[in-house]
C-alpha cells in the first residue's frame, strides 16, 4: 500500500544515513585507498545485517532475488569506490553534485516509464528536489566546476543508479537478506580486485570503528531505501535519498564549523519545499 509521506520519510532517512556513512568513508579514504575503505566497511555491514535477519527471523530469500542482490553488489562496489576516490582526491565539490544528480535522474526516470508520471504536486516536488541538490552542493564550490574530472562522479552516479533501479524489484519480506547478499557480493568483488591489484592495506586499530560506523550506516540506508521504494514510487525514493549533499553540508556546519553559503541554505530550504509539496 503506497503511503507517500512515509516514502518521503524513509527515503530521506536513507540520504541522512548515506551522508554519514560518506562522511566516515570519507575521513577514512584520507589515511586508505578507496578499495581498503569499501572492503573493511563492508565487513562490518555484513555482520550487521547478518544479527539483524537473526534478531527478527526474516525469511529464507529465494534463488531470483538473490542474483539481482548479487549483481546490485557489482555496481554498489563501483560507485563506492569511485565516491570515495573521488573525495581523497579532493573531488568533493565535483564528486557529489555530480554523482548526486545522477543518482537521482537516471532511477527517476526509470520510475517514470514503469510506474507512469507522477501527479503534477510530485512533479514539481521532483524537479525542486533535484535543482536543490545541484544548488546546495555546486554553491559549496563558489559554482566552479572542473569538466575534466567528470569521469569518476559519472562512474559513480551510474553504478548507483542501477543499484538503485535493480535492487527495488526485491521481494519486500526479504530486504535484510537482499542487502546482505549485496555486501557479500561486493565485498568478494573487491578482494579479488585489490589482492590482484595488490591495493589492500592492512587496518589500522584506531580506524576500525570509522570502518565499522561506515558499514553499519550505509546497511541502514540501504534498508531505508529499500522501505521508502516499497512505501512509494522509485523516482520518489531515488530523488530524496540522493539528498545527502544537504546532510553533508549540515554535518560540516555542526561537526566541523564549516562556513555554509547563503545558497546552500537555500537549497537546504528548496529541498524541504519539496517534501512538502510531494506530501501534499
């Protein structure tokens, strides 16, 4: 049954929790490699999941769902590492605007050709929604872009687009086992590939509980996202859990005492517009 306020609620949960787990990520690409960082987080997220499905009993997912959580795996570890390599190179203000408007356009696309438009209200609420995002992250960068370093925030928008656009055809009474699959997937797609590449670093204690808060966080997206597309419809749930940017800018404001830009404010303020008039 569609509720589109708890879709709203759950999807932007999801980009609160993603924020957070980038920003871990993020702290942690400084002193790792990208491929170090999404291995050790997914570990964690594993094991979380894991105590989660034998905390509530979830039933057995069956043979279909777990190819889609298995192949939703590959692209999830391509835009991981992309993001994250983007962001210790000093990519933030390319990274995330970009990766954030792809991850948003191409799933709500998607959702349009399955699921047919939206009222008109969801319409504009979409559109504001995605002007926000550019807004709030580009203004960050005093609206400068460098065109040349597009490839790693297109790489990574796509990958989470089709994660986004394949995992929301799962089973809804097996979202934990899904997401579960999805790591393992992931994590073993990235150990083949580092120990090939001789890219994994060995953890360093002190940085286990930003691996272990990064794993958790993105799991807990991931289940968030999950609720808001079966609460919802997928252009919905993609564009608003593809608000992060603002969390991101939120959490640099409280935790590091980082300048916001008035246009940043407005974006913040766009984005809740938009939760308004698609809750209308």
């Amino acid at each position: 049954m569609e509720n589109p306020i708890l879709s709203l609620v759950f999807g932007t949960s999801a980009a609160a929790s993603w924020a957070l787990g980038d920003f871990s990520g993020g702290l942690s690409s400084k002193k790792f490699n990208a491929y170090s960082v999404v291995i050790f987080s997914q570990f964690f997220g594993i094991f979380f999941l894991l105590a989660l499905i034998l905390l509530v009993s979830e039933p057995l997912i069956s043979i279909m769902d777990i190819s889609i959580s298995l192949i939703s795996g590959l692209f999830l570890s391509i835009g991981l590492t992309s993001l994250y390599k983007g962001i210790a190179e000093e990519q933030v203000g390319v990274v995330v605007p970009i990766s954030a408007m792809v991850a948003a356009s191409l799933p709500a696309l998607a959702g349009f050709i399955s699921q047919g438009l939206p009222q008109i209200n969801e319409i504009f609420g979409i559109i504001l929604a995605m002007i926000s995002i550019w807004v709030v992250s580009v203004s960050g960068n005093e609206g400068k872009i460098d065109f040349s370093t597009l490839k790693t925030p297109v790489i990574a928008g796509i990958s989470f687009s089709i994660y986004k656009i394949v995992i929301a055809v799962v089973s809804a009474s097996t979202i934990l086992w899904t997401l579960f699959f999805v790591r393992v997937s992931s994590f073993f797609i990235l150990i083949v590939i580092s120990y090939s590449t001789k890219r994994l670093q060995s953890p360093v204690a002190k940085f286990l509980p930003f691996f272990s808060f990064t794993g958790i966080l993105d799991a807990c997206g991931g289940i968030l996202f999950l609720l808001a597309v079966q609460f919802g419809r997928l252009d919905i749930a993609a564009v608003f859990s593809s608000t992060h940017p603002a969390f991101t800018v939120l959490l640099a404001y409280f935790l590091m005492k980082e300048k916001v830009h008035r246009l940043q404010w407005v974006g913040i303020g766009g984005i809740f517009i938009s939760m308004i008039l698609i809750s209308l």
